[in-house]
C-alpha cells in the first residue's frame, strides 16, 4: 500500500525537533506494515534531521516543504525548497556526467557528487582506499555525508526556483 504526506516546516531552529519528532511518528504508524527494524527509522531520523538542519542553516526562506511516501518498497523522504541554491549546482558545468568526483574526505569517508544532468545531482559515499587525506579536499559537507551514508540513494537538484534533496531507503 502507498502512502504520502506533506508537512510544512516553519525554517525556524527551535520548531527542528517537535517538527523532526512528527514526521518520525508518521513513519513509525506506516512503516508497521512493512515490518521495518529499528535500523531503517535510525536511518530516516538522521536524514531527517539533517535535511532540517540543511532547512535552518542554508536556505534563506521562510518554508520548506517535507514529503514523506512509501512507495514499492521504498522510504522516499524529499526535502523542497525556494531558497538559495545549493552552490555546488554552479560547478556542475565542471562535471562529467555519470563520472563520480570526489567532493570531501575526512579520512574515514569519501563523500562522491555524480552529474547526472543538468539539473540533477547525485551523492554517494564510500571509505577511502588510503589514508592520505590531502588538506583540499576537507570541506564543510558533513551533512551531505551522512544523508549519502544513511540512503540507499540521495539526489539534489535545482530547477529554477526550487532546490529538491531526495533520499530514498529500501523497505527490504
């Protein structure tokens, strides 16, 4: 059985938790159905968070939209917004398509963007094969890392004027 929801965040820090707590709740009474363990709502409470967080810090507007839906056998939580774009969408004229670049790197993570169009990107993460983690490649995409980390799947793209970061957590 499918299922969609919409909630409308506010943009404001304090509302982050009531706010984050809702949607958990939502999910908790949905994803019953589907016989979840406890890993995949650990999952989804991360990923929200951090697209809240992402809301607060980044956006520069008033609303964002949050879309929750279980559809064939996927979590998709999606993240829209009106707001400033995410600055990484003006380098991807640099980018090759369907070929992974390294965006940072922490020593325990390589966190990947992927042009996938013009339009839409595509994050993946993955440990690193050595050690040797150059000073240029530490930056400030702690976020993206976990969401990359927590989805099976995790997209952002820009389509003038609206940012959309989609997650998407397999239910088997």
């Amino acid at each position: 059985m499918n299922t969609r929801k919409s909630f409308e965040f506010d943009n404001q820090a304090g509302s982050i938790s009531s706010f984050s707590h809702q949607m958990l709740e939502y999910l908790v009474g949905h994803l019953v159905r589907h016989h979840h363990d406890g890993q995949l709502l650990f999952k989804a409470r991360y990923i929200i968070g951090e697209l809240l967080n992402n809301a607060v810090k980044h956006s520069a507007c008033s609303k964002t939209v949050f879309t929750l839906a279980i559809e064939n056998d996927c979590l998709i939580i999606v993240k829209s917004d009106e707001g400033n774009k995410l600055e990484l969408i003006n380098k991807i004229g640099y980018l090759k398509n369907g070929v992974p670049t390294l965006l940072s790197a922490d020593g325990l993570h390589e966190l990947y963007v992927t042009k996938e169009s013009e339009q839409l990107l595509s994050f993946s993460c993955r440990e690193p094969e050595n050690e040797d983690v150059t000073i240029e490649h530490l930056h400030e995409h702690m976020g993206l890392l976990i969401i990359a980390k927590a989805a099976d799947r995790f997209t952002y793209s820009f389509i003038n004027p609206v940012n959309t970061f989609t997650a998407i957590l397999n239910l088997n």
